[in-house]
C-alpha cells in the first residue's frame, strides 16, 4: 500500500470516528436538554389526559413531565381518579375524576410521609378559623354578610385560609366551591376528610425535592409582622451561606444529609425535617422543636398535649433530634451554649411580659373592664400587637440566631408596648370604671393592685424609679468601663 493510500484510509477511519461521536454527543446533549422528559413513561390510562392538556394546559404537561412522577409512569388519572362514592368526584371525559389531591390520595404510595404529616402541627393549621386571627379576618377586617363570597368573608378567603388551609366545600356538580378553591393550604380540611396539602410544600404538577428544601417554599407562609422565619433566616449566618453558596447546595440528591451530600448550610429542612445520618426524614415539623412560641406565653411543644392526657413524643427528646442536627455543623459546647442563651431568652419574655400581660388581660374580660367583644378596645389591640407580633419576633430571632429582630424588632418593641402603651391603658380603663362604679369598679380595683404588684417587681422596678442600690451601681460601673474602652 502506497502513503499517499494509506494517509486516505487514515483520513476516512478518522472521519467515521468523528462522525460516531458527534453522533453520540448529540443524543447525550439532547438528553441533557430534554433532562427527564427523555425517560417519561405515560401510562395508558393518562394518555388522552396528557394528548388534551398539552394543548389546552401546556407548561401544567411540562410540570410534570419534569417529574419522578411521570418517570415512575405515575400520570393524571393515578392521583385524580375518583369513586362514585366520593363527595368531589365528576365525570370528565367519560372518567370519574376528582379536583383536589388530598394527602390521602397520595398515602397510596406515601403511607409513611402522610402518616407522620397527618401528626403535624402543619395538619391542624387549619385550627386557625377558630382563633382570633380568623375574627379578625372575617368580623374586623372581613364581612361574612353582604361582601362575603358564598358566606365567607374574601380577607380570610384570599389571606388567613390560603397557608392555613380552608374547609373545601363541594358543589352539587361536584366541583369545589370557589369559596374554598383553588387552596393549598398546608391544614387545608379535604372533602375525603384528610388534612392538609402535599402541594403546599412541593408544588404541584413537578412535586420537586428541590422546590420543598428552599427557604422560600417555606417563607410562602412564615414571614411578616407575626412570624417572620423567612427574614430571620436570612439575616442569620445560616441564611448568608446559603445565598452565597447554594450552587453547593446539591438540592436534588436522594439521600440529602447534612455533612454528607452537602456541608456549605442548612435549610429549613435541614433542621426541621431532612435526614442526618442518625434521623431519618420526617413530614412531622415538631419532632425537633422544643418550644411553642405561637401563644401569648411559650411553654414546652408537649405542655397541651400533656395536659390532655395523651401520648406524645416529649420536648426533650424532640431538643435531642434537633442537637444532633446542628452537631452536624457545630461542636458540641457551642449546641449547648446555644441553647441556654435560647431558653433565657424565653423565660425573659414569658416571665417579664408574656405571663403578666396575659393575667392582667383575663383579669379585665373576667371582671367586666373590658366588653366580651374581641378587638373594640385600644388595650386588647395593644396586648395582640406585644405577644402576637413583637413577642413572636423576639421568641423566634432567638430560635434562628437572628439579633435584629431578637432586640430591635422584638425585645425593644415588646417593651415599648408594654411600658408606654399597655400599662397606661390599663389604669386609664380602670381609672373610668372606677369613676362610673358597679360590679366593674371592683374588679378595676383589683387589676390596679395586681398591675401594681407586677411593677414593683425587680425587673420593674426601673420603671417606677425604684431601681435598687445594687442594680445603681452595677450601672454606673459599666458606663465607667464604657467610658474607659473606647475613650479617644
């Protein structure tokens, strides 16, 4: 064979090669493309749906083909289909199908996660339309009368019912009352009679991992004046690593434990609900609380149930899971050392604030001071504003390592309101039922002395001028040192 023939077959063995790996480097880039919709698996009962919806429904089709769902060959009819026995079912194109997706319907295949959602704080949001906030929503901010919608009153319908969840309502077609629908409330109350909504943390039609770990899936709902985690967790270290390093997050691994398959932050997952590698995966937020900071006055997450009589995991037990969480990052003096700092700051709230406010208010309603009405006061506005919004802030920067709103947008406002607003109101309120007399002039009498009582306590005392020697003097020598550190 001659060079100038073997150059040639040299030449065309090379291009052949070539060519088979642009080739296959096309189908790897298409398949990087298509990502998983090149392995979905429609099953034949959910065909006409997805032929349909393409067209009618496009990017809700897209959704779910970026699914482990449509990977699985899971499609429309496997979570919609109904019973002619259901509340909510409808004939649609010749199949009884049904609107809301309960976490019932999805205990099918996710027995344990529904089993331990069911036992959540988030399943029983729904327990909020009983509670003042929803008298705000539908009486004082609301209408349930001639601006309602079907009876409800539109604040609590686009507001309250939207994180907590509604009480769906199904029409005579079968179809949702629009009242109560769309909602993906987390303690939504479904026509099967489960509580709650898959949806609300992993978004539907894609039900992502990753969309379920972000901060912000969780700050739909906790943010704002009452209870805003989400801020918190930004201005937390915590909060400032994730930002700067989330493309290490590795968001989409299966398992997804901390000091394993990621290390740059935690998430609210992390904490609350994901895998370590001695804890498994929970849906049941609360097992690594140990505090309930909602109320007027935090007492330990198991202290309802106990006096109820039931059996519940206990708070000591739910602060070892959440220790053994943070020693995935943090040593262990520096756990514990947190957690005394944690539980000062509560006993400071509760002991100075939470529990006096609360006495002093119940006192008033029980007595007769203040009307049976909720909210036709100035006071009781005053006392909601201490616990339910500064007092929360306060509680909950604390439980995040957010100092901000521990101090500026919690303690020096719950104080605030307290001192300047609170206190005056209460003796102006029992000051004019004196002056008119009557049963109410008795009990205004004894608010007074128990409001005296409480001021004349030593964490009061600076307020009545009363500070003690001791309490002088440790003042004036911190000013000294003060003075003496940063003197020019």
């Amino acid at each position: 064979m001659s060079l100038n023939t073997k150059k040639i077959v040299i030449a065309v063995i090379g291009l052949f090669f070539l060519g088979a790996l642009l080739i296959v480097g096309g189908i790897e880039s298409n398949k990087r493309v298509l990502g998983k919709k090149a392995f979905i698996k429609v099953a034949a009962s959910s065909e006409n749906c997805v032929d349909c919806h393409t067209v009618t429904s496009p990017s809700l089709i897209a959704q779910w083909k970026d699914s482990k769902h449509a990977m699985k060959g899971v499609g429309c009819v496997e979570c919609h289909e109904a019973k002619p026995t259901d509340a909510d079912a409808w004939e649609h194109e010749g199949v009884l199908v049904a609107v809301v997706v309960s976490p019932k319907d999805c205990s099918k295949c996710h027995a344990n996660e529904n089993d331990q959602f069911q036992a959540s704080h988030h399943a029983d949001a729904g327990k909020i339309i009983g509670s003042l906030d929803n008298v705000l929503a539908e009486v004082v901010e609301g209408n349930m009368g001639r601006l309602s919608m079907n009876g409800q009153s539109p604040a609590a319908i686009n507001g309250c019912w939207q994180c907590h969840g509604s009480v769906v309502k199904i029409m005579e077609n079968g179809r949702p009352d629009p009242a109560t629908w769309p909602n993906t409330g987390i303690g939504r109350i479904n026509p099967d009679g489960s509580k709650g909504s898959c949806s609300a943390c992993h978004s539907r039609h894609r039900f992502s991992v990753v969309v379920s770990r972000q901060p912000d899936s969780c700050g739909k709902c906790h943010m704002g004046p009452d209870h805003p985690q989400k801020e918190i967790y930004e201005e937390s270290k915590h909060g400032i690593a994730f930002k700067a390093f989330k493309q290490d997050m590795n968001l989409s691994a299966q398992p997804w434990r901390a000091g394993i398959e990621y290390s740059a932050a935690p998430t609210c997952a992390t904490c609350h609900m994901s895998a370590t590698e001695e804890l498994p995966v929970t849906h049941d937020v609360g097992m690594r609380i140990s505090w309930n900071l909602r109320p007027p006055i935090s007492e330990k997450i198991d202290a309802k149930a106990i006096k109820a009589g039931e059996q519940v995991v206990p708070w000591e037990e739910r602060r070892k899971n959440m220790k053994a969480v943070c020693k995935k990052c943090h040593a262990k003096n520096y756990v514990e050392g947190f957690y005394l700092q944690f539980d000062s700051a509560i006993n400071l709230y509760n002991e100075k604030f939470g529990k006096p406010a609360t006495r002093i208010i119940k006192m008033m309603k029980a007595g007769g001071v203040l009307t049976a009405t909720n909210f036709d006061e100035e006071l009781e506005w005053t006392y909601f504003y201490l616990w339910h919004h500064e007092g929360r802030r306060a509680r909950h920067g604390a439980a995040m390592m957010a100092p901000d709103y521990t101090q500026w947008h919690g303690f020096f406002e719950v104080a605030e309101r307290f001192y300047i607003h609170f206190v005056p109101q209460v003796r102006e309120a029992c000051e004019d039922k004196i002056r008119h007399g009557g049963e109410a002039a008795t009990a205004a009498k004894e608010v007074l002395a128990e409001l005296d009582s409480i001021l004349n306590r030593e964490e009061h005392m600076w307020f009545l001028g009363k500070m003690t020697g001791d309490e002088k003097a440790r003042r004036k020598l911190a000013a000294e040192e003060f003075k003496k550190r940063y003197a020019q």
